[in-house]
C-alpha cells in the first residue's frame, strides 16, 4: 500500500527527470500584415521628414518567433527566414510600446510587439521605411 501511495505522489507530481515543460515553447510567436507604408530620413533624435504614408496591396506580412532559449527566427514578406542569437537584438521599450530590436551590417530593424509599426533602418543612409498596421488619425 505504501508503494502505491509513493507512485500515485510522483505520477501526480510529474517526471522530475523531465526538462523544463516549455523548453520546445516560443517565449514570443506572432505574425502582423502591415497595410501602410512610409519613408522617412532619421538622425539621433529620430525620424523626421517623412512621406504620406501610403497602402500597399497586398499586406506587407513580418512574422517573429522567439524560443525559449532566446534564438530569434524572423519572417519577412513569406522571404526566407532570418535567424539571430541572444548578442544580435534586444528587447526593449520606449514611448511607442514594447519592442524587438534587431542589428545587422548596415541596417537595423524595430519589431514592435502589439504590431504597430515595423521599422527597417539603414544606417548607412540615414533612411528608415516605417510599415504601420493602422494610419494615426
């Protein structure tokens, strides 16, 4: 009796021997289209001089996914996927909300959680184009 009792304790208890029960999980897995776009010039106050933001048919699409060991697998427009390690983005916030920011040779890009925006930055034009779900008025 007291053997089944200790085998009822762990079955109810889980596999301790088991790793972590979301280590195949995705910390962070969305997809956003995008409806707009823009192109504005940016220095280190930010952006400035922007077009009118203007549709695109069909929907600019960007997906992100990261794992719970914090690789970064990122879609964009049904590309190709691009894959990053903990030393190539951040996370981050600022007025605009919470953000994924990625870094690569001569351009950066900001993926914005709630799907706001999605910026592309080219550092070495000082450019940026700015994909937005919604227009702001």
């Amino acid at each position: 009796m007291l053997a089944f009792l200790a085998l009822l304790l762990l079955a109810a208890c889980g596999d301790w021997t088991a790793g972590s029960p979301d280590a195949d999980g995705a910390v962070f897995n969305r997809s956003y289209r995008y409806y707009y776009v823009m192109d504005c010039r940016f220095d280190g106050i930010g952006l400035y001089d922007c077009s009118l933001a203007e549709p695109i048919s069909p929907a600019y699409t960007a997906s992100l996914r990261i794992d719970s060991d914090d690789l970064a697998t990122l879609n964009l427009d049904g590309s190709y996927d691009y894959y990053y390690t903990t030393h190539e983005y951040v996370s981050g916030r600022d007025d605009y909300g919470s953000y994924y920011y990625f870094y690569d040779n001569g351009w950066e890009l900001t993926f914005y959680k709630d799907g706001s925006e999605l910026i592309f930055w080219d550092t070495d034009e000082n450019t940026a184009t700015v994909y937005l779900y919604d227009l702001e008025y």
